[in-house]
C-alpha cells in the first residue's frame, strides 16, 4: 500500500458547510466502554456507524468517539451515532459492522483492527450500498469512499529526527532499539519506514527491533526486556517506540532492570497524558500531537452527506491515496507536531486537547510549574 501524496501533508482548510436538514434531538451520552450506543434517533435522520478497534491506547474513548459524536450532532442534530469498539478482535469488528447495517446505518466509519480483515467489511457494505469512511488507519484492497488521518511516513521521521538530536555522535554509530506498531495497522509500516528514513541515513545502528502485536505496552515491555539481556544495560543509546503506551511499557522494562529511563531518550506519539507527564519529568523524550479532535470532526463531515445519500463533499477531501483497489481514495491528510516540555503548553494546552488540571497532578505540579504549564 503507498501513500499519494501532495506535500508531507494536508492541513483541513476549512470544516463543511452542511445545509439544514430535517433532523429531531440528540441525548449522547458520550461515555466509553464497548458494545452499541446510539446519539439522537427520531424521525428518518440517518445512522451512523463508529466502529472504533480497541481501548488500550486511550484516544480512542477520551477524544476519537466524543469528538466525533459532539461533531455529527452540530452538524445533523437528529443524526444517530451507532457505536461499537472491537478491543481488538477482528472478528467481532466484522460482525459489529455488519449488525450496524442491519440496524440502519447509512455509513460505516471504520478505524480497523486489521486493515486486510476489513476489506470483507467494506466489500459487504459496499453491496448492500453503505459507503464506507476509513478512519486513521486505511483498509487495503477494497473499494471505499473515503479516508482521513495523519501522514504515517512524516510522523516516523519525526519521531527519527527527535531521537537522533538526543543520540551521541549526531547519532553515528548510536545503538538503539526500535518497538514498531502492529503489523495489522497500516499505519505501522509507514511509521517505521519514516524513522528508518532518519535514522539509517544518519548511521544509527538498529540492535534489536520488533513489531507489536496490538500495540500492546505489556507486549511493548516483554520486548524492551528481552532486548536488554541480548544488548545489555549499556547495549544500546536510546529507545524508538512507535505510540506513547508501548513507550511506557519499555521506560517500565528499563527500570525494572536498574537503569534510569532519563539517560536512554525513548519516543512517542498520541500526546496522552501519561507520555506529557513522562516528558516532563525527562523520563520520555518525546511524543506525536495527531490533531486526533479534528480527525474526527473531519471523519463526521464526510460521514453526514454520505448518510444522506449526496456523496462525498469535494470541499472537504484534498487528496487521493492509493489502498490497493480499483481506484484511488479521496482523502484528507492532517498535520502532525512534535511535542517536548517546551510546547506543550502552547499545542496541547492551547488546543485543549489535554487540560493543565489533566497533565499536573501533584507528583507533576513542580515540573509543570518548571515548563510554563497553567
């Protein structure tokens, strides 16, 4: 699967102006957990379907569905948000996709367990005539309607910028470990593919590397362990590490064998809150800010005219990317920012996407006070 791009990456120009429509009152109550929800109903508003593939990493409940859900009820305020999270069971994502047909929906918006698996999803939909949204990880190999999400490729690279400026040497000849996502996400490969762009380029020498299952911090922390006794505590310089979760499972694997994570710069990304605090105590170098609020608000501006039968908006897509079908996807493409101490103020913050109160608790009042953060 590659990626047709128009720059690194494209920035949402402006949200959809959706004209009025017949729509009744919406009750959300914008909650997690798994199984089927609904927002609004009444009347023939349409549904529509969020099908989410897990809650260990914790935008999925605390931003992607809330934010998504707040946005389909601004934009059709009778529009019913079926929900369903597939923790990470293929299978069950199937059959929640196909029980949402069956239920009404009139759009399917998928963030699939498997990419592959998820072809069977769009291809049935597709013959049942529900259009199918790819959000934040982009099925392979059947015809869907549309895509948003981030430029996996440029937030490899600049998780691999961050970490060579925090190798010895510029990072020549540096020895590090590399935890990549699950092979199952399309979004993993390129992700990899973009640190290596970095970081082989610069001579880094990769001494153990591993993809994740699941993006799981307990499977992320097996392996850290496990490349500690092949490489040894001074065996290698610093930690690549694809999302904030399996970060903490490595610093976690680092302490559990005696060595301070704040001398072993490690990566990240998602912005949670847990890898903001880490950063702030100096325990994680790093993390990837995804405009995941605006992901999701982007997805529900596709997903409203399509339940409604009018296709998908031209105003809202400005790309097109190839997913190994029989034509390309219209898609939107949204900019990523490197977070440190020095800018979560002023991007996290700012943005709300993580409050102060959120990120400074009492273990981490001083060294929020340290970097500005109110």
């Amino acid at each position: 699967m590659s990626f047709i791009r128009t720059g690194t990456a494209v920035v949402l120009a402006g949200a959809l102006a959706l004209g009025a429509a017949a729509c009744g009152s919406s009750d959300d109550n914008g909650g997690g957990g798994t199984g089927t929800s609904a927002s609004g109903g009444g009347g023939d508003a349409p549904k529509i379907a969020l099908l989410l593939p897990e809650s260990k990493t914790a935008r999925y409940e605390n931003q992607d569905r809330p934010s998504f859900v707040r946005k389909v009820r601004e934009l059709c305020p009778g529009c019913e948000v079926i929900y369903a999270n597939a923790e990470q069971d293929a299978a069950q994502q199937q059959q929640q996709a196909e029980q949402a047909i069956t239920n009404g929906a009139k759009v399917l918006v998928i963030d699939a367990v498997d990419v592959r698996a998820a072809a069977a999803i769009a291809n049935n939909a597709r013959t049942q005539g529900v259009p199918v949204v790819s959000y934040a990880r982009l099925i392979d190999g059947a015809d869907i309607d549309a895509y948003v999400s981030i430029d996996p490729f440029r937030v490899g690279q600049q998780q691999g910028e961050a970490l060579l400026r925090a190798l010895p040497n510029g990072g020549s000849r540096a020895r590090i470990v590399m935890i990549n996502g699950s092979p199952t996400d399309s979004n993993s490969a390129p992700y990899k593919q973009g640190a290596h762009d970095v970081l082989d380029r610069a001579g880094v020498d990769v001494v153990k590397e591993y993809d994740t299952p699941d993006w799981s911090p307990d499977k992320a922390q097996t392996e850290m362990e496990q490349a500690i006794t092949a490489a040894g505590k001074d065996g290698f310089a610093g930690v690549y590490s694809a999302n904030d979760g399996m970060a903490g499972g490595a610093i976690a694997a680092m302490r559990a064998n005696g060595i301070d994570p704040r001398t072993k710069p490690v990566t990240g990304q998602d912005a949670e809150v847990a890898g903001l605090q880490r950063i702030l105590t100096g325990e994680q170098l790093m993390t990837v800010y995804q405009p995941i609020n605006q992901i999701a608000s982007t997805a529900a501006e596709l997903a409203v005219p399509l339940a409604r039968g009018e296709g998908v908006p031209t105003s809202v897509t400005t790309t097109e990317v190839d997913n190994n079908s029989s034509r390309r996807v219209p898609s939107v493409l949204l900019d990523t920012i490197a977070i440190t101490r020095d800018n979560i103020q002023s991007v996290i913050v700012r943005d709300g996407f993580a409050t102060a109160a959120q990120i400074c608790t009492d273990a981490y009042r001083a060294a929020c006070d340290a970097a500005g953060i109110r």
